[in-house]
C-alpha cells in the first residue's frame, strides 16, 4: 500500500481515470459503490504529485435520477482528487423514467456542478497542460450503445486535428465494436453473438477511421464490466485489455464498483494512472480501493503497465 507516484520523474500529464461507478439507490447495499468511488477519489487526493485531472468514464449512476446524481455529488464533497474532473457520459447516465431529454438535463446540470464546468452538450474537449482530453458523449438514447452524430464525428476529427500529432486522449463509454473479445466477453456467459454487443455500435467503423488517421491517440472505455486483462490473456484468449491497432491504443478500464468478469484481476475498484512524458506515455493500472499499483497483471512487453513511446512527425 502507498500514496501514488508518477513512475519517472518530470511528468507533464497525471490523471487517474475509472470507469461504471453505477452510483445506485436501489443498490442492494447503496453505500458500496459509493464507498469504492469515495475511496478512489481520496486515493488520488493523496497523490504524491497533484492530479492534474480525475476522470470517469461513463455510467458513474446506475440511472440518471436526481437521487443517483445527489448521491455522487456527496461523494465528490468528501475530497479534492485533481485540479480538473471529468464525467464522460455512459449509457445508464441517460436512463431516467421520464425519458432520455430529463436524463440529459440531469446528467448536464449535476456534472457541470460536480466539474466547475457549463457543458451544452453531452460531448466536449479540454486542453490540459497542453494536451487534449476529448469526451464523447449520446445524442439521443441508443440503448447500451452509442449515438455520436455526423456532427460529432466531424468535430472528434477537427479535435485530433488540432492535437497536431501530440498525445491525445479519447473518452468514450463504450469500446469500439469486436475489440476486448466482444462480443462474447459482453456477457459473463459468452452466449452475445451480434458483432455491435457491448460496443458504440453501428458508428463504430466511423470513429476508428478517425482514430486511425491520428498520431498518438489512446482511446479509453469501459462498458463491458471486464476484469483487468494482459498479455497472457492476449496470447491464451485473443483479447485483453490493453490493445494497439493501427496505432491506435485502446484502453478498456474494469468496472470500479459493479463486479467485473473474464479478467486475470477482476477486483473491484481498478481504474488506471496516465502519465506523458516528453518521449513517452505510461498508463498504469491500480486499485485505489486498496492503494496498489498492479503487480501480478503483465500488460505489455512484461511489464504491468503500457509504456509507448511517442511518436513523432
């Protein structure tokens, strides 16, 4: 156990990144994820180094309600993790009785209360400490998968543009199509079969191309509920989660607080540390529930962490 550390010195970027926090009244024990969330938070309140920034990746409420939303406001009072935070929307996050738009209104007005932002949209961008942090986000309810938009679209390709080749972070809940073993690693009994199961859907070629044509771009998910997977897994199964194509790393992060499955760790509260240097990015898993670095999970190259050289020109 210790207070977190960047892994080098002369760190240009830190943040701490989770994912489906599925903050939950009707929660069997509501307290407990509210307990993992609180716990992570306070973890990177600790940090050795100040956080730069604190981000979720979607589904932080089980349901859009005000009683959900005033429930993960409480947590977020209870600590100051970073000098930014940053709530990507997820699929549950626009779920409401009363419609799609009442969950919108919710998740807008509650995160730009908890973040110190004014977001209009569901979607957005920021630059921190010189590099973009890009958020994708629902237009309209799309079920468990996405709906981005020609409009978006347009505008993740401009964002990556002005990035100009430098490190750029994607946050968007749901994983591309086919990656991470889906769709069978969507459902605990790998009985899923439709090739669009558990990821952003029918836009999921779409947003890959984007990607693709970029330097430098680490796309981050989550979504799925899958455990912390490696190499091993990678050479035994065909999917882990950590996964580079086309040059492109895509980062799928284990559910902080709702149980996790098909993974080498599938422990509750790991989400993962970014760190850019001047000629690399490292992004390390960690529970912050336990305040450990991972250690028995190999990601890449046998290290248990992804280190990946920025490339240049």
């Amino acid at each position: 156990m210790g207070k977190i550390a960047p892994l080098h010195q002369n760190v240009k970027l830190f943040c701490a990144v989770t994912s489906d926090n599925h903050i939950d009244w009707k929660h069997p024990v509501p307290a407990v994820p509210m307990w993992y969330l609180t716990q992570s938070l306070k973890d990177a309140e600790k940090s050795l180094r100040p956080m730069d920034a604190y981000i979720t990746v979607g589904d932080t409420t089980s349901r859009g309600s005000d009683r959900n939303w005033t429930m993960t406001e409480k947590c977020f009072k209870k600590a100051n993790p970073a000098k930014h935070i940053f709530l990507t929307v997820g699929n549950h996050d626009l779920w409401h009785d009363e419609g799609f738009e009442k969950a919108r209104e919710n998740y807008l007005n509650y995160s730009n209360r908890i973040c110190g932002t004014s977001h209009t949209e569901t979607w957005f961008s920021h630059t921190v400490n010189g590099y973009k942090m890009i958020f994708l986000g629902n237009t309209r309810d799309a079920g468990c998968e996405a709906h981005l938009g020609e409009e978006q679209l347009r505008w993740l390709e401009k964002e990556l543009d002005e990035a100009d080749g430098r490190p750029a972070f994607v946050f968007c809940h749901q994983s591309l199509n086919g990656r991470h073993g889906l769709p069978r690693t969507w459902d605990r009994n790998e009985s899923a079969t439709d090739p669009m199961e558990g990821g952003i859907g029918e836009e999921s070629d779409a947003v890959a191309a984007i990607l693709k044509r970029h330097k430098n771009v680490f796309y981050f998910s989550g979504h799925s509920h899958m455990g912390l997977c490696g190499e091993a897994r990678k050479a035994a199964e065909g999917y882990a989660s950590f996964e580079r194509e086309d040059g492109v790393e895509l980062i799928n992060l284990p559910s902080l607080a709702c149980g996790n499955h098909h993974g080498d760790d599938r422990s509750m509260g790991i989400g993962v540390l970014i760190e850019v240097y001047e000629d690399r990015v490292v992004i390390r898993p960690r529970n912050f529930a336990r305040h450990t670095m991972n250690r028995k999970v190999l990601i890449r190259n046998g290290k248990p962490y992804l280190e990946v050289p920025v490339q240049k020109g």
